[in-house]
C-alpha cells in the first residue's frame, strides 16, 4: 500500500511545572482538552468533523479511565468522535503520533488530534497487600464479632504506602529503577559527574534563554490554576535561574548513594504538562483551507535490553534513517530526550564511535550532533519530563523550531523505560 502524505498543522503544549507546584491539582484530562479546543479555534474544522483524539498516559487516573475520550468530550468535540489512550511509557505521546500517523497515511482517517498528558503530582500512594485484604475481610464480616477480629488484625505498618511512582519508574524485568539504569550506563561509558553537570547547566541556561528570548511563547498555551483559577501559568517552571556547575556539583548521588554519579540535578525532573498535534490528510488540507506546518516523514520503535534503556534513540535513530534512507547529517535540528545526562552523554558518544555503537549491534556511526543543532533550547533536565507527553512534547517543540529557524528536517528521540526507543522526522513546510 502507497502511504499518503501525512502534515502537523498545529502543534501546542502547556507550560510544564514540577510536580507538586502550579499543575499539582488540575487533573490530567484538563491538561489535554484546552489545548485541543484551542487549535481547533482557529480552524474551520467542524466539532463533529476530527475523526479521532489519541491520547498518551501513563498513570491513568482511576477517576478517568480511557483519557483519550474523557479529553475528547472536555474539548466539545461531538460524540461521534472515537477517542482512545495509549501506553508506552515514556514515549506514550509519540505512540499517540504514530498511530495517527499510520490512520491518515493509510487513508482511514483525515483529521486527528493527537498527542499526551501526564500529571505526576497527582500518582497515588497505594495501600500494600495487607491493608488491602484487611479492607476486604472487614467489607466481607456480616456480624459484628467479625468485623471486631478483622480490625484487630490492624498493625501499624500495614499504613506503609507504595509509592506508584517510584514503582513505576522501576524496571520489573530487570529490577533497576531508571536512575540506576543511567548509572550503568555512566560507568560503561566512563562520564564523569562533572560531564554529566556541565550537560545540566548547558540545558539549564539553553531554556532559560529560549524562555526570556520568547521562543516557547509559539508553543505554550498559557492555563489557568489554582483554588480559585486566578492564576495564569505561561511558562516552564523547571529552569533554575542562576544554575553552575559549582552548585551541582554539590548534590548527592541520588540512586546509588555510596559511587553514584547521578543527582537529582542532572537528571530530569519529575512534572506536569501536556501536548497536542493536529494532524491531517492533503484531502483536509484543500477542505478545511488549512497551512501545513510540517510533513511527518516517518517515525520507528526499537528494542534494547531494559538495563540499558537510556540507549533507546541509538537503535530508534538507527533504524529510522534505514527505513527512510536518509542521515544524521541530513537533520538541522535533533531534539533527545534528557531523562539523565549520563544517558545523553553515552548516546552522543555511540552515534559517533562504530565501536561503541556496535555494542547495541548498531553497523554504523552516524556522525557527531554539533552542539549548535542539538536541543538548542534546553531539554528535560530543564524543562521536565511528564512521562505520558514528552514524546509529542519533543515534535511540538521540534516542529516550531524548525519553523523559526527556517530548516528543513529535524528528528525527536527519547529513550523509554523498559528497554526501547523510539524516533520521528518531521520536514517543516513553514513559509
């Protein structure tokens, strides 16, 4: 089958802040719907005429189940309007992207919105087994001696919570949490803890710039919060003004506390934020007078072991310029996600070194990432990592770079937890 042609009109994210600061209370659904009403405004596209919303995220709110339809609905789309959530981790966004991509390539749809949500604020704390079996055993008594000897099985540390986010940032095939994964990585590639804290203020002070220098003010739809909604949020809150490397260099090791090398402060934070696309057919295009932003050239998924995910975008780039037969050197902008510096350190260093690369059964070295094309306006370690958005979060800022810039390709990357990466091109088609 011949795929068809396959554009970003529009491409909008939120501000993104750390968990537990502005975005803590606005439950994630309402991080996705106001974008998507906003892009729609300002086209003549008809609520009852986008044919799906697909929506990343990873820790689905009980509340919300299938937050792609839950977003659909809170954007006044009709209810038609097939709506769907998917999950893949850190690259839940960009799987949202990648099937719409697939729908309208293969001509089933026309017009879809597109993208991820995540706030992290908002992940549980979980009762463990034993609290869990006192609540069934006290909801199954009939007479009140039962529900008297079920109560008195009560002990203190049955109040001990799981932490869902920390649970869900552990590998369960391996048994490593990420952190640990880009320590491994660190020794293996012999980064340093100043590498690794020279990369950190490098994004640090890129955002702070693109941020005074409005270059996000394109992408960011500023949102209302707080208890009253009086307050307006239009910008990151994770850049740290005033960040050296001398104050980073002063955190302790976070993971592995005794030889670490990763902090809190190289690696990315935990955040709130979400991201969409508005992605079209060249039948939707001539009907609805619409502006291409940029064309989806392609995107791929790869592979690797879990202990090693920071090495995702090696192989998903890899693959990638295979299938479309195109290069490193061919990209004006490249956009990685920063989980951890070590991890961005060792994928930079692989790109460049066959040998290196081969030990992720990479065949060749694709060339150097100049740092004048790399995440030229800071990254996660800065701007924040809301696990289900980020992956759109990369092609919406890629897109209005590119756009900016008046540069042709660019290509988004991130590692995803569990052992994979994943990657897209986009050519921008700005005038």
């Amino acid at each position: 089958m011949e795929l068809k042609p396959v554009y970003i009109v529009q491409a909008k994210r939120t501000p993104q802040a750390k968990a537990g600061t502005q975005l803590k209370d606005i439950p994630a659904p309402f991080l996705g719907s106001y974008l998507l009403r906003n892009m729609l405004d300002k086209t003549l596209i008809p609520n009852d005429c986008v044919d799906e919303v697909i929506m990343g995220n990873v820790g689905t709110p009980a509340k919300y189940p299938n937050i792609g339809r839950v977003i659909a609905l809170e954007a006044g789309l009709h209810k038609k309007t097939s709506g769907y959530s998917v999950h893949r981790n850190c690259a839940s966004g960009l799987e949202a992207v990648s099937q719409a991509y697939l729908k309208v390539a293969s001509g089933r749809s026309d017009v879809i919105l597109a993208g991820g949500v995540e706030n992290m604020s908002r992940m549980p704390l979980i009762y463990g087994k034993e609290m869990t079996d006192l609540f069934v055993n006290l909801m199954k008594a009939k007479s009140v001696s039962d529900k008297l000897k079920a109560i008195s099985a009560f002990r203190p540390p049955f109040l001990s919570p799981i932490i869902a986010i920390e649970q869900g940032l552990t590998d369960p095939f391996c048994g490593l949490n990420m952190g640990l994964t880009a320590e491994l990585l660190a020794r293996e590639f012999g980064i340093t803890r100043e590498q690794q804290d020279e990369f950190a203020n490098s994004s640090h002070h890129r955002a702070l710039a693109a941020t005074k220098e409005g270059k996000f003010a394109d992408e960011i739809v500023p949102i209302i919060y707080g208890e009253k909604l009086s307050q307006l949020l239009s910008q990151d809150s994770g850049p740290r003004e005033g960040s050296t490397v001398e104050g980073l260099a002063k955190m302790r090791p976070y993971f592995d506390r005794k030889a670490g090398t990763v902090t809190v402060g190289n690696a990315c934070p935990i955040t709130d934020g979400g991201s969409a696309l508005l992605i079209v057919s060249e039948e939707a295009l001539k009907k609805y007078d619409l502006e291409p932003m940029a064309r989806i050239v392609d995107y791929h998924f790869h592979g690797l072991e879990p202990e090693r995910m920071g090495m995702g975008p090696l192989v998903a780039m890899d693959g990638l310029f295979k299938r479309t037969n195109m290069s490193l050197d061919q990209m004006d902008l490249v956009e990685i996600n920063e989980a951890f510096a070590a991890q961005i350190i060792a994928v930079r260093m692989a790109l460049k070194d066959k040998k290196l690369a081969e030990r992720f059964s990479v065949e060749k070295a694709w060339g150097e990432i100049p740092d004048e094309k790399f995440n030229v306006n800071g990254g996660a370690i800065a701007l924040g990592h809301p696990v289900g958005s980020t992956g759109s979060r990369l092609m919406v800022t890629l897109a209005h770079e590119l756009k900016k810039r008046k540069a042709k390709y660019g290509i988004a990357s991130l590692c995803i937890g569990g052992g994979q990466g994943g990657a897209v091109i986009i050519e921008n088609l700005s005038k």
